[in-house]
C-alpha cells in the first residue's frame, strides 16, 4: 500500500534527488511540504503536482530560448 504523506527519504527517492538537495529546496520554501509528527513531511500528491509544474516551467524557458536563438 502507498501512502500519501512521505519522509524526507522517501521523499528524496521519490524525486531521485539527495536528501540534501531536498533539504535545501525545503528551507529556500522551493518545494510543498508540511511539519507532521516526527518532523518535515510531504504529500506524495503535491510532489507529484510540484513535479509537473517544475517541467512545464522548463518548457516554457526551452521554446522561450528557441524564440530568441
């Protein structure tokens, strides 16, 4: 069963990023996340829309440097 609120490890490998990358997205308020029982936690759903939201923005700066090149 997959749960929807994930740990900074399980968050980190869901992102496939270090836990210290996930780290500093969290302090610079980058990424969703939300204090839970026993420390940071994040919803997998947000991730996942944060994710979506982070590839549509490169795309936009991909056709934008097509444009002007």
């Amino acid at each position: 069963m997959t749960t929807d609120v994930l740990t900074y490890d399980e968050a980190a490998a869901f992102l496939k990023c270090s836990r210290r990358t996930l780290e500093r997205w969290v302090k610079r308020k980058r990424i969703p996340s939300f204090r839970g029982p026993g420390g940071r936690q994040f919803s997998r759903s947000s991730l996942e829309e944060w994710v979506r939201e982070q590839i549509a923005a490169q795309q936009r700066r991909s056709r934008k440097l097509e444009v002007v090149a």
